[in-house]
C-alpha cells in the first residue's frame, strides 16, 4: 500500500516536471523567435475613373502601390496565395490575383501597380450618395480601401509550417485623388496621397483557427 503511494506520488511529480519543462521550453522559444506581424503600407493610390451611373453601376479605374515588409531575421514567408480585394463605403468591387511569391528575413517587397478596372453594381445609403456626390464634386474620394487576402507558410530555421490563412490584412479609410487619366501625375485637385499604414493583426496565427467553430 505504502509502496504504491509512493509510486503514484513519484508519477505524478515526474508529470508535473514534464508539463514544467515543456511550458518553460515553449516560452523561451516563442520569445527567442518573438515573430513580428508583416507590415504593408499602401505607397501611392489614384483614380483616373470613378463613376456611379443612375443604375447604381460603379465604372472605376483604381491603382494602388503597396510595400509589405517582413521585420524579422529568423523567418522567411513563403506567399502561396495572395487577393487584393477593392471596396467603397462597404462595398467590395474589385479583385486581382497577385503572383505567389517568397519573402526572405528583413526584406521588403513591392506589389505593384495593382490595378482595379472595370464595373460593379453597388448599393450606398442616401447618406453615402450625397458623400459620394460631394467628394466627386473636391475630386478628393474617402472611404476607399483594400484587404489582403493571404494563404502563408513560414519557416523558422529547419522548421517549416503548414499552408495557413493569417488574418485579413486591412488597408481602411483611403483618401484617393481622381486624377487626369491622359496624365496620371497631374491631380485633379490640390491634394496628393498621404502613404498609409495598414492593419495585419496578429500575422502568424491563423484566422481560421481563432474564428472557432
């Protein structure tokens, strides 16, 4: 009885020190690697075309240029998938596919010119239209932005992980000038593009395991 005791007592203090070990090794890991989240910046944007019709039918012509940085020198990102998604007071209209590409330690790479072209029918709310028409009328459009929808791997070291989806990278709140679409320098306003940081989140978790069921 006495020397079953024992034994369940030495068990378990062997369990704890395992789960001890394993906890501790993990966070001196995860603190030797402390992966910075990928920074994006949207570089310059312009409109040569951005026309709603009376049918509610969205004519654009949309360029963005963007920078995606990788801050860390023990990873390397390996993009598999990667969309552009376009939206306007909450309406997504335009989607390009980007070439798959790989991002070696503290390396920054440029994506573009994403160009937006063609014609959505969108729905705005009547305050959205007067906001729509005032900006048309400054030459000066607000509330344009563009998601990153990204499929990842990464690799640390010999370590290298499964395909996972990051969360959505976000790129809100754009203040886009129409510009002369024979001269796409010249603004049709005073007002030029202020470069503008975007939101990566948490870069390498995975949006589909954090959602849940």
């Amino acid at each position: 009885m006495c020397f079953s005791f024992r034994c369940f007592v030495c068990l378990y203090c062997t369990i704890y020190t395992v789960i001890f070990f394993f906890v501790a090794f993990t966070t001196v890991l995860w603190i030797v690697i402390s992966p910075s989240s990928v920074k994006f910046h949207i570089t310059d944007a312009t409109l040569t075309e951005f026309n709603i019709t009376n049918n509610d039918t969205l004519y654009y012509n949309f360029k963005v240029n963007v920078t995606a940085r990788n801050p860390n020198d023990n990873i390397i990102v390996y993009y598999r998938q990667i969309t552009a998604i376009a939206w306007y007071k909450d309406n997504d209209f335009g989607y390009v596919s980007l070439t798959p590409f790989d991002q070696g330690h503290k390396n920054t790479t440029f994506l573009g010119p994403i160009v937006f072209k063609g014609n959505r029918t969108i729905k705005l709310g009547h305050q959205q239209i007067e906001e729509y028409f005032e900006e048309t009328r400054l030459g000066i459009y607000n509330d344009l932005a563009v998601d990153f929808d990204v499929h990842i791997k990464a690799k640390f070291g010999r370590f290298k992980s499964g395909r996972f989806n990051p969360p959505m990278v976000q790129c809100r709140r754009l203040r886009v000038p129409l510009v002369s679409a024979s001269n796409s320098t010249r603004s049709l306003s005073s007002f030029s593009f202020s470069e503008t940081r975007c939101s990566s989140g948490s870069f390498f978790t995975d949006r589909n395991v954090n959602a849940g069921p």
